[in-house]
C-alpha cells in the first residue's frame, strides 16, 4: 500500500512541477504554455490559463492528500516509543557517595 500510495505521489510531484513550469508567468521568462496573440490555436490564451490553474489546483489537492497519506502509514508503522519504556526493570542499586578527604595539609585558597 505504502509503495503504490509513494509511486503516485512521485507522479503527482512531477506533474505539478511541469503543470508550474508550463504556466504563463508574470514576464512570461517561463511561459511555455499557449498564450497571447499566437492565433489558430486550439484555446485561446485566457482559457489555456484557466485550465492550466485548475488542473495545478486539482493536482497540489491530490499532492497534500497523498503527502498525509504517506504520513499516516509512516506513523502507524513504528511503535510509538518512550524513554520510560527503555529503563530497565531491575536497576543496579545505587551506592552511597562518602566525601572525599584531602590527603594533605589543607591550605586556605589565595594564600
């Protein structure tokens, strides 16, 4: 399931970016897409670019449903984990700390 759900996102990716890319920008550097006064084509400019932005709306719906899609898998597949659960059970038992004494004469810091 995880593996088909991944393929058609990685399809969706790829559309979206070509659909992104085919679309009249605003200086029209990247326009690839059918626009302005090219005349005898199938749609006219407005309606290319009509389709163009409907068709990247449908396609970044189906992009962000499949991203959570793929989430929800990941998330069902792990256990969930909690540094509560890797303590071990029987613990060594803690030994009492005596206080150091110093081994020679204690001089009086700064003198």
């Amino acid at each position: 399931m995880t593996t088909i759900l991944l393929i058609i996102h990685l399809v969706l990716a790829v559309s979206l970016v070509a659909l992104i890319l085919l679309q009249r920008s605003e200086g029209g550097a990247l326009g690839m897409g059918g626009g302005g006064s090219s005349g005898g084509g199938l749609m006219t400019g407005r309606a290319s670019a009509n389709f163009l932005t409907r068709t990247t709306a449908a396609v970044a719906a189906l992009f962000m449903v499949t991203s959570l899609g793929l989430a929800i898998l990941a998330n069902k597949s792990q256990r969930p984990r909690s540094l509560l659960d890797e303590i071990p059970v029987e613990a060594a038992p803690v030994m009492p700390v005596e206080p150091l004494e110093p081994e020679g004469p204690v001089v009086p810091f700064g003198e």
